[in-house]
C-alpha cells in the first residue's frame, strides 16, 4: 500500500531543495531528519510523489527504477552541500 503524504511528514516540517534537471525544475522535500555521510536511504517528496533514494556501491538510485539515476545524483549532490557531507 502506497504511503500518503500526510502519512510521513507534517506540512510544515522537513528541508526544501529546488533543482533543475534536464531543464525541468524539481522541488524535493526531505522526509528524513539526521542526515549524515553514511546514510544509506533517504526518503524524500518530489513533486508531490513519496520516493526513497537508496545507495548502492557508492552510487545513489530511486528505489523503484534505475532509469533516472543521474537525477538521483543530483539530488544527492544538493542534499550533501546543504549539510557540508
């Protein structure tokens, strides 16, 4: 059953990223508190969908597809330089 998203998150709790992938702009809200350099999956609203990123040899994925694995990087990537990981 898929999760709802007043299920994870209150509406007013939780880090907002904007990114631009592929000329398209993508706003993320983080679900996760306490990020740090060795976590391993991150649950995250993008766009109004719950997704979870997962890292696999060093490499961050969607957790249901691996088609869009460089705008997972770059999710990361926004998410490592907001907390200087």
């Amino acid at each position: 059953m898929e999760d709802t998203i007043n299920s994870k998150f209150d509406a007013n709790s939780g880090q907002i990223f904007r990114i631009t992938y592929k000329n398209r702009d993508f706003q993320i809200r983080l679900l996760k508190r306490g990020i740090t350099k060795d976590i391993i999956e991150v649950d995250l609203l993008l766009d109004g969908v719950i997704q979870k990123l997962l890292k696999r040899d060093k490499t961050w994925y969607f957790e249901n597809s691996d088609a869009d694995q460089e705008l997972a990087k770059d999710i990361w990537r926004a998410i490592s330089l907001r907390y200087r990981l």
